[in-house]
C-alpha cells in the first residue's frame, strides 16, 4: 500500500512540482525586466536624482536650526559678555573684571536665515538637479531597452540551439536507420566494407552535432533562467519556433529620425553637456557676492531656572575676493564643459554606426533567406533520391549519408538565417530606440506557439 502511494506521487505530484510553464517572448521579456538588477540601480538612480532636485529646490527656503550649549570658565571676556547677556552685570562686576569668578551659563536659541541672492549659485542648482533627473530617467529607459534585447537575444538563441539538437537527434536516428540496412546488405557481400565504415564515420560526426548541440540547448536554457531571475533547475523553456517572421519594416530614412529624436543615451548626454555648461557657468558667477536674511533668538542663564532672553535680525553680503584658484577652477569647468561636448557628439556618431550595423546585417540575413531556403530543398531533393537508388544498390550508402550530414548542414544554415533575421531585426529596433512593448509583442505573437 505504502508503495503504491509513493509511485502515486511520484508521477503525478514531482512532474507538476519541477516542471516550468513555457515562456513566450513578451513573458519572457516582464519577468527579466522586473528581477534585472541593473534596471533596479538605474530605478534607484532616477530616484536619487530627483530627490536632488527637491533638496535643491528647498535650498531656497533656507535653513532654520536649534542651539544649546553649557559653558563654565574664568576667561575675563568669556565672563564679562556672559554676565551681560544674564543680565546679572553691575558695578561690582568691574571689581573683578581682571579676575572674575567662575562664570556658568545655560543657553538656548533658534537661528533661521533666508538666502535673497545667491550669485545664481541656487537657481543653477535647481536646473542642474533638473537636468540630471531628466538624464537618469533617460539611462533608466535606455537601459531597459538593452535588458530587452538581451532577453530577446537569449530567447532566440534558446529556440535556434532546441532547433538544432532536434535536426541532429533526426539525422542520427536516419543515418542509424540506413546502417542497419547497409549492415545486413554488407553481410551478404552487397555493400562493399570501405563503404560501410566510411559510413559510419559519417555517423559518429552526426553524433557528435547532435551531442554538442544538446550540451549547447543546456546551457542556453540554464543562461537563460539566470537573466530572467529565475532557478535553472526549474527547467526553464521558451515557447515559440524560429519562424520567416514578416516584419512592418521602416525605411532607413524614418529610422535614422527615430534614432536621431528618440535614443533615450544620446538624450542623456545631451543632458549631462547641458549640466557641464551649468557648472561652468556657477564656476564664472562664483565671485558675485551673497546675500542673506537671517534672524536669531537666544536665551542665557547662570542656572535653569532665570532666563534672559536676546534677539537679533539683519542681512548679511558676503563677497568673496582673493580666491587664488579661480581661474583655475574656471578652466578645469570649461574643459569639463568641452568634454562633455566632444563625449556627445562621438556618442551620436555612434549611434549612427549602431543603426547602419544592424541595417546591414538584418539586410544580409533577409537576402541570405531564400539562398538558405533553396540550398535546403535541394539538398533534401537530392537525399531522396539517393535511398531508392543505395535500395537498389546503384548507389552506396557512404553516399547516403553523405547527403544526410548535407541535409544537416543546410537545416542548420536555413534556421541559423532565421535565428540572425530576427535577431538583427530586435537589433535593429534597439539602435532606433524603438524597442518598446509593443515590438515584442509582435515579435512573441510571430514566434510563439499558437
């Protein structure tokens, strides 16, 4: 009874336990993007540049602070402005103005200012810390735009290497097949030796496709887990089939003005020039003076229960002269600002790069689809016609499997085309920065199980 309870569960509970749920591209994408870890820095950095946003925004409202201290000594001055501001100071203070006694007092104040001009120093903050939450939320979308490729490029990669070992696994269980024909035939003396174990070496090839492209669909999968987040003993798998996905395609000239308008890192290094000119500015306007409100409020004691209480208001200009490195703060700002330039400019010449590479190659793989299509046919077309002719015994079976590891070969170029045709196309979309939800989802619904 225990026993056959165990191979109850064992059947039907472990298989529902271990066994993962296909995941469709777009799945596939929204899983990745939500455990990625660099997205969750990116996330992290939008947040912390636009908390200094806010932090620079109230810089305006200036600061406002609590004061306590308890002082005792014998210092003449430290007890002649002491007994003043207790209030305790008479005639018979002067008497020991050289030689005071010890002198306690208990104070307590609120100090608030107010800047009224800064030089500029806080409204180029705020457009600074605005800049940089605009770049960050900017390399926050590019970033999740190259987390995108790189699932959809583990994706594809999965179904091309699950493509590939189960051509291989075929072709040995055909190459297997015709041997054991050839076996009984070279028995009875109708297939020569040489034939056969040429044959055979042909087979162990086939094995050995088959053997390394498994250990490759392995480890594609496992690669595959880990950039979802996922555990690779799960047995992750991606449900979709490398397919002649016809795509809505875009002329260079729109793609070009995509990349041109859209690409979320040159907008973000647009952002960051624009700060680097900012700072050199503040830099330039550092020798403008300040001026501050501020008021204060303080109270003094020899003992916790007598206070005396003072207050202050005024303004207060501060202008700094003499600054020995001005000039040379000026100039490394500059310098700065110039980098920043020349960084955004190489980044755009990039990015056109980027486009014309995957234009290039997404062009190659499409004109390379139906020369990879043909070779296929034709090499199928001529395996056909080699069994009933080796059946005959007009042909031999070396030249059977010949034409098997062929076929083989022309599977594995037709569906590594399809696997670069989308792939260059995903490719294409990120240098356009046009590599959005709702691309994926074409590129799922076109790709995945029905």
């Amino acid at each position: 009874m225990i026993n056959t309870i165990t191979a109850f569960l064992i059947v039907f509970f472990i298989p529902q336990i271990t066994q993962a749920a296909p995941l469709t591209l777009e799945a596939a994408v929204e899983q990745g993007l939500k455990a990625d870890n660099l997205l969750k820095e990116q996330a992290a950095r939008v947040s912390g540049a636009k908390a200094g946003l806010s932090q620079a925004r109230l810089a305006r409202l200036g600061g406002f602070k609590l004061k306590g201290m308890y002082t005792d000594g014998t210092d003449p001055v430290y007890a002649f402005a002491t007994a003043m501001k207790q209030g305790s100071f008479s005639m018979a203070s002067m008497a020991t103005i050289n030689d005071p006694d010890p002198a306690r007092n208990y104070m307590a104040g609120i100090e608030a200012g107010v800047p009224l001009f800064t030089g500029f120093a806080i409204s180029n903050a705020v457009k600074m810390g605005k800049l940089g939450a605009e770049a960050a939320q900017s390399g926050y979308e590019r970033a999740r735009s190259g987390i995108t490729f790189k699932i959809t490029y583990q994706w594809l990669t999965v179904l091309l290497r699950r493509r590939l070992a189960s051509l291989a696994e075929e072709s040995v269980k055909a190459a297997e097949t015709e041997l054991k024909t050839a076996q009984m035939l070279k028995d009875k003396g109708m297939v020569l030796g040489s034939d056969y174990y040429g044959a055979e070496a042909i087979l162990s090839t086939l094995r050995g496709y088959s053997l390394n492209w498994n250990l490759a669909l392995a480890i594609e999968n496992e690669k595959l887990a880990i950039t979802l987040g996922l555990d690779p003993a799960a047995g992750v798998e991606a449900a979709g089939a490398l397919g002649e996905a016809a795509y809505a395609e875009a002329s260079r000239d729109q793609l070009r003005a995509a990349a041109a308008g859209g690409r979320r890192d040159i907008r973000a290094l647009e952002k960051m020039a624009a700060i680097s000119k900012t700072s050199e500015a503040m830099q330039k306007d550092s020798v403008l003076p300040t001026v501050e409100a501020f008021g204060s409020w303080e109270t003094n004691s020899e003992s916790l229960s007598d206070f005396r209480d003072n207050r202050m208001l005024g303004l207060r200009l501060t202008l700094p002269l003499g600054d020995p490195a001005y000039f040379a703060k000026k100039d490394a700002a500059s310098a700065e600002a110039s980098a920043a330039s020349s960084r955004l400019d190489e980044a755009r010449k990039q990015a056109a790069a980027e486009l014309s590479e995957a234009l290039g190659n997404y062009k190659a793989a499409k004109e390379s689809l139906p020369i990879a299509r043909e070779t296929l046919a034709k090499a199928s077309q001529s395996l056909e016609l080699f069994r009933p002719l080796y059946r005959q015994g007009r042909q031999s079976v070396l030249e059977v499997l010949r034409a098997q590891a062929s076929v083989l070969q022309a599977e594995a170029n037709y569906y590594e085309t399809l696997y670069k045709l989308n792939l260059y196309h995903a490719q294409t979309l990120l240098a356009s920065e046009t590599l959005d939800a709702a691309a994926i989802k074409e590129m799922s619904d076109k790709l995945g199980v029905k």
